[in-house]
C-alpha cells in the first residue's frame, strides 16, 4: 500500500470512542476505550487524554480489565489477536494470535487464563451478509514469549450476535442474546452481579427481567418500560442494587433492582446513548453516546467530565473547513452545530450551535441540518446555511453571517437571512480580498449573489445585504472560485466556466471545455495564479491560463475533489477509480505531480483539506516538500479521518511523547506533565552546557526538593512560601543562570499564552487556576500598570480562594493540585515574570513600575530574584 | 356458499353486567362467578370453559362474596343474607340474615366445617356447615370499623381480616385478636382518606399478603406482625388477590384493570433459603377494575367491570403450543338469548328485566352480493314486556308462527298470545296455567305451535297443549337415568314428533311425542353439548359440542350417521378445534337439505355433507381464495366447512323460511362504550 518509504498515511485520530462499551479501571481514574486501531487511556477526573495502547493492526472491537490482574486490559482486535497490556505505562505484555477476526471480548472471575470471544463460523470467509458468529472460549496458554498463538477454541455457543451487548456474564452462567425476528428481539442483555437475574432489553423499549430460569422451564419474567425506542445497553451497578439502561432519548435510566416502578433519570444528555459502564466500585458510571462522547457520571446526579470525541453525524454536508483563527477543522458536529476541531490535539474544542432549535430525538424527522459553512480569510467571519427539506413541501433556507466577537472569544449571529436563494446552495466562498468582505453563493435556482457587508454609519455595526445577483443564460451555477488576491471569481455554469471581476461585476470572459459539467474549480496560488483549474464529470482535469485565456492543458483523469493548499502553490486532487481512490498532488504549472498515491482508500475521498503546520518542517526531499507548509487531511468513506506524515516527523512526535511519559503511578495532571516535561528541559540544557560552569548546585538536591513536594501529603508540607523559596532556589542555580530561568518561565508562558487549549483544560479541570490563567493570558496583551495589577489583584484572589477551601468540592483534583499547591505559585511567578519580561520596554516608567510589582511579589513568595530588567 | 338476504340486527342492546366475584372449586373445576345483578354463573373448566349453569338474579340479592364448600356454593352480599344455592334447579336454596349488617366477604376453613363472614359492624362471625342447612356458631372479637375482607389460616387456627387501615389476625379457638398490622396511607392527597384493604391471603407459612387502596400489595409476617416487603404496584386500588394451590405465586388485579403476578423466588438458583416474594409478570387484558380473581392449576382467570371473563394461561405450564395455551375471553352467555318466529320473521329479545318483540325490515331491492339494500319497512319494536316481581328472567320462547310467547323466572312461568294483524298487536295472557307448571329452566314451542315444552326439575319436561282458549297439561316426560341435572337445551322437529333434551350431565334424551315416551339416550359424549338441532326432511339430530365436536344421529337409530362416522374416523380441522367460543345455535337450510348453519360469537358456518371433509393441510378459511380462483379450478378447493366471518360478535344467526338470513350482531364496542369511564391513566405521549 505504501509506495514511498517516507510518506505514510496515518490515522490521525478521530476515531470513534464509541464503537464498544468503555473500561473504568477499578481505582476509577482511568477510563479506557477501544477507538480505530488503538486503545486510548483518559483520566476520569480531568477528562484528559493520557496515552493509548498501540499494536493493533485493525479495528480493536473490545477491551476488558483481567480479573486476575487490575492492572492490565486485555484488547480484542479484528486483526486476530488478543493483547495484554499494561494500560497504566502503555506496555504491550503479551499478544496472543487466535487467527480470527474477533468481535467482541468477554472474561469472568470463575475462569481465570479463560477469555470468551465471539469469532465468525469456521466458513467466516465466505463474506455473505448473514454471518453466523459463535461464542468460543480460549485457553490463554502461559508462555513467556510476547506472542504467543492460542489456537485451541472450544465453542461454547453457536449463532449468537457479534453486537457486544448481546453477550454477559453472570455469577454463575452466561448467557448471550439471539437475533429474534418478532418486535420484541432482544437488543441487549445483562447478568445481576450477585442474584440469578438476568435483564434483557427489547428493540419495542421494554426491559424484562427473568428470573428462576433453569432447565425446567419455570422462568419467569418481569417487564419494565419506560423507553419509548429500542433500548441500547443494560448495565447492572456492582452491588447489584441497581440497572442503568439507556437509548435514543438520551436519558440515563436508573431502575433500583428491587422496587421496579422507582426509577430516576439523567436526562438531556446530549444523543442517543450506545454503552453504559459502571466502574468497578459503583461509584463512577460512563455512558457512551452516538455523538462519539463519553460522559463520566458521578453517583448518577451530576456529569463530572465529557470526553468529545470527532462528531460524526449522519454525514458531512459542509466540507472539511479550517478556521484561520485557531486553525482548528470545521464540520458538522451534533445536529445542528458546527464542530470546531484541533487535529494537533485530536479533541474537540467546542461546539457552534447554529440552528438554535430544540433538536427531538426521535428517528424518522425532518430536522435543520447546517449544509455549509464558510469562512473569510481572517476568521472574522463565518457564513453558514442550514436547510431543511420535508418530502412534498418546500425547501426551507437560511443563510447566516456570524461575527466573531473578540471579547467571548466566540462567533455571535449578525444577520439572518431566510430564503437567500429559491433553492439549493450549492457553494458558498468568501472573497480573499482583504479590502472588502463579500460573501458569493450560487445556487441551483440559476443565480449567484455576492452578499457585501452595508455599512451603516448609525449602527456600530454593520449587517449584510445582497450585492449583486447574477447568472448565465440560465444555467445552474454548480461551483464557485476566488482568485489568491480576490480579482477575479469564477462561476462554473455546468460545462461553462465565467470569470467576473467582483469590483464592477462585469463578465469578463468564459472559458468552455466540453464536454461535461463543471464539477470543481480551484485558483492556484502564489506563482501559479494565473492558472484556473477545474474538473469536470467527464473525467477531465482542466488547466486554464487566465492571461491568454485559453486552455493550457487537460488530463483525463476523475477528479472527485480538488483541493488547493492555501500555503503553497501546490494543489490535490482526489480521483476516484475502479472503487478506490488516488491522490495526485502537483502544481498548476508543472504537468508532472509532485506526488502520487495510487489505491488510497476504497471508496470515494468527498472530503479533503489542507491544514497550516504549526512549525514548517524543513524537509528538503523531493516528495515529501509539499508536506512542509500543511499538511493534508481527508475523510475515507467510512469516515476515518487520515493524515499524511512523512517519518522523520513522527520520530520527532515520538520522541516528545517519550518525553511526557510520565515514570510511576502519579495521577497524571497537567502540573505534573509540566513539571515532568520542565525538568527534561533542565536535563536536555545541562548536558548541552556540558558543565561548563562547574559550580552550579548538583541537580539531584533539586530533584529531591521536587520530589519531596510531589510525594508528600499537603497538610504536613510547611508553609507555601517556605517551600517556595528552596523550590525555587533549587531551580534557579545562580544569578547568572537568571536569564535561563526567565527563559524557562518564557516556556511556561508561551505555552499557556500560545495554546488555549491548555487554558481551557485547566479552566475545566481547576477553576480557581483557570481563572487566574485566563487573566494571565489576556493579560499579555494588556500594558503598563493595568497588567500589573490586574494580574496581582487576581494572584490575591486565587490565595484566598485556596485558603478558603473553595476548591474542597474539587477533592479529586486538587488531591494532587495540593501536593504541588506550591508549584502552582512558582508556575504562577515565573508566568508572571516573563510576562512582564516581553511586554515591558525599558523605560523609566516601566522600571518604575516593575520594582513596584516585584517587590510585590518577593513579599509573596519570600523569595529575592535578582532580576535585571535589561 | 350460497346466496342469502341477510338482515343485519343491530339493535338487541344487550348488556351484560358486571363481574363482582368469583369462586373456583378445584374439586370439580367449577367456577362460580358473581355478576352486579346479582346471577352466578357456573363455568365447567374440564369442558372447554362451558358454562353449564346460570342461576339467574333477583333485584334484591347482591352478592360481594362468593365461597364453595365441597360441592355447595354459598354467597353473602350486602343485603346482610347469607344464602346457598340448589344447583340442580337452578335457584337459591335458602338465605339466612346474619345480624352484622352488610356482608363483604364469606370464606370457608379448609375442612369445610365452618364458614366466616365479615360484616359492616365489625364482626367476624363463624357459622358451622352442617348437612342441609348452615348455623350461626359465634362472634370473634368485635373490632372497631368494618371487615372487607378475610382469610383462613390453611390449618384453621387463624383467620386474617382485612379493615380500614389495618389488618387483624384472629386466633380462632379463642377469638382473639392476636396481631394488629397498620397499614400505611396513600401518598398525597389521598393521605387523608382511610386505606381499605380489600383483600388479604393467609398463607401456610404465616405470612400474609395484603392489597389496598392505596395502591400496594404487602407481605406481612403474621407471627410478628412485621412488614417484610411492600410493593407500589398501582396509583390506584388492588381489589383482588388470589393465591396458587402451592403457594409460590399470588396474583393481584388492580383498578387500572391489569392483574400482576408476584412470585415466590429464590435470588439463587439451586438454593432455597431466602425466598422472596417478587414481583413478575403484568398482564393486561381488562380496561375496568378487576374485581374477581382465581389463580388455578394452569391459568389466571380475572373478571371485573368491563364485564367480561378472561382465561389468561400461564405458559410455563404448558410443554408446546396447544389449544388449551391460547388466552381466552368470554363475552357472551353460551345459550341463546334470542327466539325467532320463522315463519313471519319476528325476533324475541331476552333482557333479564324485559322482553323485546321486534318485527323485522322488508327489502323488495335486489342487488349484488355485498351491497346494501333499502329498506322498505323498518325494522320496528312491536313489543316491550317487563316482567312482574323481583326475580330475573332465565328463558323466554316465541312459537315460530309468531303466535305464542311465553317466559319464566324461578318463580313462575308466563304465557301470552299474541295476535299481531299489521299495524296492531295485541297481547293476551293466558291466565289459567296448569298447577305443575310453576318454573321452568327451558321453554320451547313445537313447529305447528300446538305444544309448549318446559324443562322442570329433575330433568323433566312438561309437555303442555296449547289451544286458543286455554291451555292444558298433558304429560311429563321423564328421562331414565334418572339425572337431576337441569335441561339447558331443547328441540324439536319440525314434524312434530321428536322432542330433544340435553342437560348439564352431557346427556341427551330423544322422546317420541306421539307416543310420549322416551325413544333413546344418544351415546353420552364427554363435553357438554352447546347447540343441537332436529332437521326438518330427516329427522336426523345434530349435535354439537363445547370441545366443538359436530355429531349427527339419525333419531331412529341411535346410530350416527355416514357423514359424521366419516367426520369421526377423519378427525376435525384444528382450525375448528382451536376455536374459542362454543357453537351456540343450530339450524337447517330447508331448500338444500345437505346444509346446516352453526354460529358462535366470531363466524357463523354451513356445513354442506355432501362435500369433502378438510384435511388437516388445507386451507380452513378458504373463501376469499374460491373468490379469486376461476371457475374450472374451484371444486377442487371445495370443503364442507364454508366459513363467514364477516359479521362479528354474533349472538344469533338464523334461516328465516323465506331463506332470508337473520344476523344478530352486539358489537362489543358498543358494549363497551357503555362502560362507566375506566380510571385515569397516564399514558405515554398524551
């Protein structure tokens, strides 16, 4: 499949976390969940993600804890394996090759070296739709090798489904549903940890609970029923005292086992609920939903953490888009938001509502649903159209134009347009120029408008009105195009292309190549702007040369998608050929590719797009230069989002994930990675310095003094300000190392000042950090004594937060925040310092100033810097 | 199938009236049901659910109770009486006043030496069974507010008595009341009002299971007079609890008209300590209160406002699919209610308070099968006779020429000549009625209307000539056997000569009327005989039963005919088999001498003898696809059992002899819609 050594495609993440039920550990701080072809590993408590479990080759469809072992997880793969792990340090312990793909995993206490998988009959190769699957125990052989093939199955049950609620253990018996063809088939099934008592869910909603089941026929059954649709997932709590169930109304139900008719709810829980997980000491539930989320539920009142996975709705009618602000990708989310998305991250963000409707949870209605978005080349601005089509009545339109709104950091609603055209959008792009903000959109009612933002000299302010309407012998305009510098636009009308200059709107000329509709159009950039590419249906790849108007050149090729990089002149197209598809990237100019995949993916890639680097990388290769500026993303049929890499840049990811490997059992909390990553920075720059200075103080006292900080219990640390001062003094080795430590805090700083994200974890995770975080960061921008004492007012606030217990109801995090309560205020110092350090100019005022503020501060921390302001 | 003018009656507004009790003897499976109007009803659950007997009401008898004792039926009501009932005639044999004001419950020990009722006043009062009559024994301790309901201790020894807010047990020998148990008030509004425990289950183990209106059904330990387990199980009332022989399941049926099982199960398999009473299964077949429950051997039988009895089998009984797994309502009386003067097609309704003559419509039109025609004469009421006295109606006849009616009570019998000259009828009582006439169980007109038949005690009939001054006895036809079982069924033939009888002990007795004697007893078959009917040319009697086996006897013979040998040997579809409603009337197409019309409650059916009987793999209902198959192909498909289901929920189906076709029809929507309103439900979506 790989063609070039260097250039790999790889699954960058987005993949779904709700395919199978996930796994609390027992100490409930880890929740682990099989998502695409690894097993990712979040803390519970500050919903992070904290490594994940790589080594499969294929989807992992189950994952369960060892019963003999706490602390490891057995991973079940359609690749044919089972693997142990050590999921605390990410350690692959053993794999065990049983040769057929697998479908879903089960243990028991009773058995031990016993794992119950489900696998496809003996005749699985026969691909029909109506496999039969069967239920087989395997010995897991003891072995000292790492792989070990367990090939002995005994089939314990023939024809049971391969869906993994349909399957369960009980205290003596397992029991495992089967496909029934009335109304009330069993969707799901669950065993009572203690009693005889099994509890199966129906596709009609009801739940039945039988009872005195044996060989004799004496069963007997009880019926709940609340739900109105099929019930999902069953789960019983530990101790048996109560059953969760949950479906598409998106409301956990929790039944207490023995008075049935009390039941309490969890409602609005966001979509359709697909999994429930109740971790092993009852005291944590997660339930998983469609929306790809899993919500961790404390004692089945309150929702303490939303683990946001890739939306991946019904489809993806707005294209893959970037927002040039946070760089994050843009697309449909939950219905009726749009999803903003970090790929460097793989998190979601947050969410857009643009509908503003309530959504009914029910199947089979006609909702809104957003089918395009777009946005300028400043993020200033984002259009989105959102349509709703019942059968047999009219189409339902608008066209929405958000402002982003510096001061909530959020896009707010500025004009609402309802039936902007008679009918469908079919494209929708913003003018590049950065003169005028103009919004074109054609539609399949023969038109395109450009919509212009009106000034309004009364209003501060403005809203949008349309500009121009304009069309082409009444032909269905299919696809629209801007040049790099927002000159030109063009329109394709079917098989005619027509170049209008948006200052007069004046039809400046057509070019045709029949035939065939046009179906792509796409500007090259930078040095190549003068070529307009377009594809069209009859397999041709078009080159048009804007100055003489004429054709330059022509490919037969099946273009499904064409994609230019903002960056760089280089563009992608996507063809689609004999069920696969093939990426050719190359330059408008040159008819030679600069790269080529052939067999990509199978099916047809509908969604691509190229997003800026954070850092370019410098490679100098040939094939993989047009990797350095962005990089490219596109969505597979089935929805997996993929990357391109080329490998010196996933060596370089590995090796700053090894950095962050976290070395013992600590609760992993931003602080400690910080600190942990901090510290490798301090090792990395001695060895660098290679000793020069021979009288720095040796390291290990200072790792000591952090350790000491890490390990102890806060209630017998001495005072903050105590520790601070030896802290810091172990940190900060000489005066002359001044500009290091300053250095260091720069880190600290641009970390916290460049990546939001962080902010927004610790915001979620530490409020009265976050707060203090979050005025640290707007802050910077801030100048002169407003900064200073804004930023002293809000260190005093976050003290008497602290000293006034405030944070107790956060027992869980702060556990470990108030070990390292006393980094917290020399992260919070050394922030400040290089704040101070990059916004102030050395002027008399500000050095006024800043000994004001410092002395501040050393009264704070008891801690002397000897800082020189220049 | 044949062509007919069909008169479609919808206009009997026939309504039956609620189920207040219910009593199953497991003896004799028998079950003895109360109705509001105060008519028990006797169910036989060996024969298909048949019900055998109807002792009919009286307006002052109200029962709330019903209680067998060995082969003795007893009920106490409101009227403060405790009465017995003489099943072999049909009418209650003695009541006796129990001085406690009205009665709510009547229950028997286990020996069936002693009966206990509660009374309004607060009295538990014991009587003591004796041969032919019952005596009062004594009071247990006098409580204060009313006893709703009791139970006995299996041993005797105690009796557990439901009340207004609390349940007392009584210790029997001395009299006492040994536990109080306080029984929790509703939640809300209704915390103001009493709860009423209306039923209570002493079981052997001591426990007791109470149901309220509050809405619970509660397990008490009755030694320590401890709550063990309490479950909500309505926001409205349980009015009926019924425990199984064995003790592991009680049932519960509620206002909400849905009856729930509790079981007794142990958490574990394999082990047996720790048994606890839970809550299974609900079953919702009643949309009214359920006021009477039995939990017998293999089924949960439940009746209550909506008037209908339900036979709901418990399936885990049951190794495979059968007839007797399918659940069962019965909505109609198993006899008929309606007479029919073919001759000028008038039709005779029998309410229990009244009766009704209506006059059939008239159609000149002719149309295609399946339209409606116009009417040229409206059916019209010619008549509304209320009958005189307290007791119900319990048969009624119309002579087929229209001019004799005649119906009875317990009490007494009633005959009147009717003269009807188009527009104007007139009724005349016949005054001097023969002294042996005093009750009558059947009635019947010969064809010729010449004779009166009435079914007396003993399974006699009294043969009676009709002239147009006066009437007269002749002869009472006595059978053989000497069986004292009431005669539910009677016919003759149209030629006047042969009189047929069949009573509750299956037995069928063909009398010679010309000769007045009996001529033969037809075989005895094991099932009940539902329907039967003489046929005109031949004479011969068919015969059908409540297992719905079809038998035809050629009279003079004894023997059974051809068809029916061939039908015996060959067996019944088990379509007809499966069927649920016995086949309650019988007659003959008198123009093709090979058809006879049956009809229960959901189709009505000619069988033609001269075609080929069904086998077991062919199609049973097969009219629709004669319809669509061409002419050529259509004897072959051709079978006896010609099957009609487009009327439904039939009380009478009969050939008039101008071979018009009357259909009487009782929708049981419209039965239903007039139903008081159920209780308030909240329901999904509303």
């Amino acid at each position: 499949m790989v063609e070039h050594a260097e250039i790999r495609m790889v699954h960058r993440g987005g993949s779904k976390i709700n395919f199978r039920e996930p796994v609390i550990t027992n100490d409930s701080r880890f929740l682990l969940c099989a998502a695409g072809e690894s097993v990712n590993v979040y803390s519970t408590s500050t919903e992070e993600y904290v490594h994940d479990l790589q080594g499969h080759t294929d989807l992992v469809t189950g994952v369960v804890l060892n019963p003999s072992n706490h602390l490891q997880v057995y991973s079940c793969s359609a690749d044919g394996t089972v693997r142990l792990w050590d999921f605390t340090d990410a350690i692959l312990i053993k794999t065990f090759i049983i040769g057929y793909p697998i479908y879903s995993i089960y243990v028991s206490e009773k058995h031990g070296g016993v794992v119950f998988l489900v696998v496809p009959m003996a005749d699985y190769k026969s691909s029909g739709k109506n496999k039969l699957f069967q239920l087989v125990a395997v010995h897991l052989p003891h072995s000292g090798d790492q792989e070990v093939e367990a090939r002995e199955l005994s089939a314990v049950l023939c024809d049971v489904s391969p869906h993994a609620g349909a399957a369960s253990f009980g205290r003596e018996v397992c029991v495992s549903g089967m496909k029934k063809g009335a109304k009330n088939a069993f969707t799901c099934v669950s065993c009572h940890p203690k009693e005889d008592c099994i509890a199966t869910g129906h596709e009609d909603g009801k739940i039945r609970m039988w009872r005195n089941f044996n060989q004799k026929k004496e069963y007997t059954y009880s019926t709940l029923h609340w739900h109105h649709g099929a019930v999902n997932t069953l789960c019983f709590t530990p101790e048996g005292t109560n059953l969760l169930s949950g479906g598409i109304e998106s409301v956990l139900v929790h039944w207490h086992y023995t008075q049935e008719n009390q039941k309490d709810f969890l409602p609005r829980l966001g979509a359709a609920i697909t999994h429930i997980a109740v971790s092993p000491d009852g005291s944590l539930f997660s339930t998983s939903h469609s929306d790809n989320k899993i919500t961790i539920i404390q004692s089945c009142v309150k929702v303490s953490a939303v683990i946001q996975g890739l939306v991946k709705g019904d489809g993806v009618w707005t294209n893959l888009i970037i927002d040039p602000r946070s760089k994050a990708l843009v697309l449909n989310g939950k219905p009726g938001h749009l999803q903003f998305y970090s790929l460097h991250r793989d998190k979601q963000l947050y969410n857009l509502e643009i509908v503003q409707q309530e959504y009914i949870h029910e199947e089979g209605l006609d909702q809104f649903e957003v089918v395009n978005a777009a946005f300028d080349a400043r993020g200033n601005w984002l259009a989105t159209v959102e349509e709703r089509r019942k059968k047999g009545a009219e189409l339902e339109i608008t066209l929405k134009l958000w402002a982003y709104d510096e001061l909530t950091q959020s896009f707010v609603l500025n004009t609402t347009v309802t039936a902007p055209h008679e009918d469908q959008i079919t494209a929708m792009f913003f003018s590049p120029s950065p003169e005028t903000t103009m919004l074109v959109t054609t539609s399949l009612d023969g038109h395109f408008k450009a919509w212009l933002l009106a000034d309004h000299s009364d209003a501060n302010e403005g809203f949008w009105a349309c500009d121009f309407v304009g069309g082409y012998h009444l032909l269905k305009p299919g696809c629209c195009s801007f040049s790099a510098d927002g000159s030109l636009l063009s329109v394709g009308f079917q098989e005619v292309v027509t170049v209008w200059s948006p200052a007069s709107w004046e039809l400046l000329t057509t070019l045709s190549q029949p035939p065939g509709a046009i179906r792509d159009l796409c500007f090259g950039r930078l040095s190549c702007s003068k070529y307009l590419l377009g594809a069209s249906t009859k397999n041709q790849l078009c080159c048009w040369n804007l100055l003489t108007c004429s054709l330059e050149w022509s490919t037969p090729m099946d273009v499904s998608l064409l994609q230019a990089d903002p960056l760089s002149e280089n563009m992608a197209a996507f063809c689609s050929q004999s069920g696969s598809s093939d990426l050719f990237v190359f330059k408008p100019s040159e008819p030679r590719p600069l790269y080529s995949q052939k067999a990509l993916c199978t099916g047809k890639v509908q969604h691509a797009v190229f997003a800026p680097r954070d850092q370019m990388l410098e490679s100098c290769e040939e094939r993989t230069q047009w990797l350095n500026r962005s990089q490219l993303y596109f969505f597979t049929q089935h929805m997996d989002l993929l990357t391109f890499s080329t490998k010196t840049e996933e060596d370089r990811l590995l090796a700053s994930s090894k950095q962050l490997m976290v070395d013992d059992s600590v609760a992993v909390t931003p602080f400690y990675l910080l600190l942990g990553k901090h510290r490798g920075q301090q090792l990395e720059k001695q060895e660098a310095l290679t000793n020069p200075m021979a009288e720095r103080t040796q390291l290990p006292q200072g790792s000591i003094a952090i350790k000491e900080l890490l390990h102890t219990p806060a209630h017998v640390l001495p005072s903050a300000s105590f520790l601070c001062a030896m802290f810091v003094r172990s940190l900060l080795i000489s005066s002359s190392s001044t500009i290091y430590s300053v250095l260091c805090c720069s880190t600290f700083g641009s970390e916290y000042s460049l990546d939001s994200s962080w902010v927004l974890r610790y915001m979620l995770g530490t409020p009265v950090f976050g707060e203090f975080l979050q005025i640290l960061s707007s802050s910077v921008r801030l100048d002169g004594e407003r900064c200073c004492t804004a930023i002293f007012r809000s260190l005093q606030r976050c003290l008497i937060r602290f000293k006034s217990g405030l944070w107790l109801r956060h027992s869980r995090t702060f556990r470990d925040l108030s070990r390292s309560q006393s980094c917290v205020f020399l992260a919070v110092c050394l922030g400040l310092l290089s704040c101070c350090k990059v916004t102030l100019r050395p002027s008399l005022r500000s050095w006024a100033l800043w000994s004001r503020f410092s002395s501040r501060i050393s009264v704070l921390c008891s801690v002397h810097l000897s800082f020189d302001p220049d | 199938m044949g062509e007919f003018k069909v008169h479609r009656v919808r206009f009997f507004d026939y309504m039956p009236t609620a189920i207040r009790a219910m009593a199953f003897n497991a003896h004799t499976e028998r079950l003895a049901l109360a109705r509001m109007d105060g008519s028990v009803e006797i169910f036989n659950f060996t024969d298909h659910y048949f019900q055998e007997k109807v002792i009919p009401g009286k307006d002052s008898r109200s029962i709330e109770s019903l209680c067998w004792v060995g082969g003795r039926l007893f009920s106490a009501g409101l009227n403060g009486e405790i009465a017995e009932y003489d099943l072999e005639n049909l009418r209650p044999k003695y009541s006796l006043e129990a001085y406690g004001g009205p009665i709510w419950t009547i229950i028997s020990n286990t020996q069936g030496t002693q009966l206990a009722i509660g009374c309004e006043d607060g009295t538990v009062k014991l009587f003591e069974v004796l041969e032919e009559h019952i005596q009062f024994e004594r009071n247990l301790d006098r409580q204060k507010g009313r006893i709703i309901s009791l139970s006995w201790h299996p041993s005797g020894t105690h009796i557990a008595a439901g009340m207004m807010d609390m349940i007392r047990v009584f210790d029997v020998p001395t009299g006492h009341a040994v536990q109080r148990l306080l029984v929790d008030r509703g939640f809300g509004g209704s915390k103001s009002r009493e709860t009423v425990v209306w039923s209570v289950a002493f079981l052997s183990d001591h426990t007791v299971v109470s149901g309220d209106s509050a809405g619970k059904v509660q397990v008490w330990d009755g030694h320590t007079g401890t709550l063990v387990k309490t479950h909500l199980v309505t926001k409205w009332d349980v009015l009926a609890l019924s425990v199984s022989k064995d003790e592991s399941s009680v049932v519960a049926g509620t206002s909400e008209g849905t009856v729930i099982q509790f079981q007794f199960i142990a958490p574990t398999l394999h082990q047996q300590q720790g048994k606890e009473w839970v809550r299974t299964r609900t079953f919702k077949n009643h949309t009214h209160d359920v006021r009477a429950l039995a939990e017998i051997e293999t089924a949960i039988v439940s009746g209550g406002m909506d008037t209908h009895l339900v036979v709901r089998p418990l399936l885990e009984k049951f190794d495979e699919k059968s007839h007797a797994s399918g659940l069962r309502k019965i909505h109609f009386p198993h006899r008929n209610l309606v007479s029919c003067a073919k001759k000028v097609g008038l039709l005779l309704f029998q309410f229990p308070g009244q009766l009704e003559l209506w006059r059939l419509g008239d159609s000149d039109g002719h149309g295609k099968p399946g339209d409606r025609l116009p009417l040229e004469r409206m059916p019209e009421k010619l008549l509304l006779l209320k009958r005189k006295g307290e007791d119900h109606i319990c048969c009624s006849a119309l002579s087929s020429c229209g001019g004799w009616l005649a119906y009875s009570t317990v009490s007494c019998v009633r005959i009147y000549r009717l003269q009807t000259d188009n527009n104007n009828i007139s009724i005349t009582k016949v005054s001097k009625l023969p002294k042996a006439l005093h009750s009558a169980h059947q009635l019947c007109f010969s064809s010729d209307s010449s004779k009166m038949f009435a079914a007396s005690s003993q399974s006699s009939v009294l043969v009676i000539a009709l002239t147009q001054s006066e009437c007269k006895y002749v002869h009472t036809l006595k059978p053989k056997s000497g069986s004292r079982q009431p005669i539910h069924l009677m016919t003759t033939s149209v030629d006047g000569k042969w009189l047929a009888a069949a009573n509750s002990d299956c037995e069928i007795h063909v009398y010679n009327l010309q000769k007045l004697k009996l001529h033969c007893i037809v075989p005895v078959y094991g099932s009940c005989p539902s329907a039967m009917g003489i046929h005109p040319t031949t004479n011969n009697l068919t015969v059908v039963h409540a297992d719905q086996q079809v038998n035809t006897i050629i009279s003079q013979l004894y023997l059974l005919q051809d068809w029916s040998r061939k039908l015996q040997k060959q067996g019944l579809h088990n379509v007809w088999l499966d069927r649920d409603t016995p086949v309650t009337h019988v007659t003959f197409n008198s123009k093709n001498p090979n058809q006879v019309v049956l009809h229960d409650m959901h189709m009505f059916c000619i069988i033609d003898q001269s075609l080929p009987l069904p086998d077991q793999k062919t199609q049973f209902y097969n009219q629709m696809t004669l319809r669509s198959l061409s002419e050529q192909e259509r004897p072959s498909h051709l079978h006896a059992f010609k099957i009609c289901k487009t009327f439904q929920d039939l009380l009478c189906v009969s050939l008039l002899d101008d071979q018009s076709l009357v259909v009487v029809e009782r929708p049981l929507l419209a039965i239903t819609s007039q139903l008081p309103a159920p209780v308030r439900q909240k329901k999904f979506a509303t």
